[in-house]
C-alpha cells in the first residue's frame, strides 16, 4: 500500500526541518564551495560577495548543498550562510516605485547585479532597499525571492 506524503513533509530538510528548496544569503564575504558536504572534499570554487543572495537545495548535517543564480554551486558549511534575505536584480536600471504600482512615483533605479535586502513581498511586488534607496519591484525581475512568496 502506498501512501502520499503531503507536500510539505517531502520538501522539508532532514536536518534543520525548514523548507526546501529556500532561500539564505552568504554571511561572509568569502565561502568555500566543496564539491561535498565536509573538509576533506575538494574546495571548487569561492563564493566572493557578501550578502550574495543562494538557494539551499539539500542538507547533511552542518553542510548545505547551495546554487547561485546561475545553477552554480557546491556544498557550503552553515555558518558561512545568514537567514537575512537579499535579492539579485536582474534588470538593468529596475526602477523602485513608493508603491507595488506601475503609476507610482519612482524612487530610484538599479543597476542589474545589485544586491538588495529583500522586505515584504505580495504576489507581484516586493520591497527592497540599497545603497540607501528603497521602493517596490517587480517580484519577476529578482532572483532569490520564489514567484510564488508572501512575505509580510
């Protein structure tokens, strides 16, 4: 007899119990990425952007296996990795608006590959700040925020 297991319990990870796949920033301003989850595994590449925004995929114990916008990534330790969200513009020069409307008075405009910190989200917009500028996107033109997230 088989038995279908909710959504949630197949998507959570065996480690921390929190959603899979989500989404993390990286705390340090340099994080190993290993080819797998310990120090004897081979170091690929160095994650070098603090705040860059990730998506964890899999945990094993203190490891997180992570992807940047690109798909690219490895296994990471946890303590290199922040719950604060940050997003990645994808549009060059995004324009910030006061409010989640495309009528909106806009309040700044961002260049795309810059890392924002990522506030409320509804359906279709959310609120970001940097570089001391802050206003609503739109939530398609970010990465590191899932189309589908509320965030209150």
């Amino acid at each position: 007899m088989l038995v279908a297991l909710p959504a949630a319990a197949r998507d959570t990870g065996p480690v921390t119990n929190l959603p899979l796949p989500r989404y993390v920033s990286l705390k340090a301003a340099e994080g190993n990425v290993r080819r797998g989850p310990s120090l004897t595994h081979r170091i690929d590449w160095v994650f070098q952007r603090r705040d860059m925004p990730l998506r964890i995929t899999a945990e094993h114990g203190h490891w997180r296996r992570v992807e940047d916008r690109d798909g690219m990534g490895g296994w990471v330790h946890y303590s290199l990795l922040s719950g604060s969200r940050t997003v990645l513009v994808e549009q060059d020069m995004l324009t910030l608006r006061t409010r989640p409307d495309t009528n909106a008075p806009v309040t700044a405009a961002l260049e795309a590959g810059v890392i924002a910190r990522l506030g409320k989200c509804g359906p279709e917009w959310c609120r970001v700040s940097s570089g001391g500028y802050r206003g609503w996107a739109p939530k398609a033109r970010l990465w590191g925020v899932a189309i589908d997230e509320l965030r209150n």
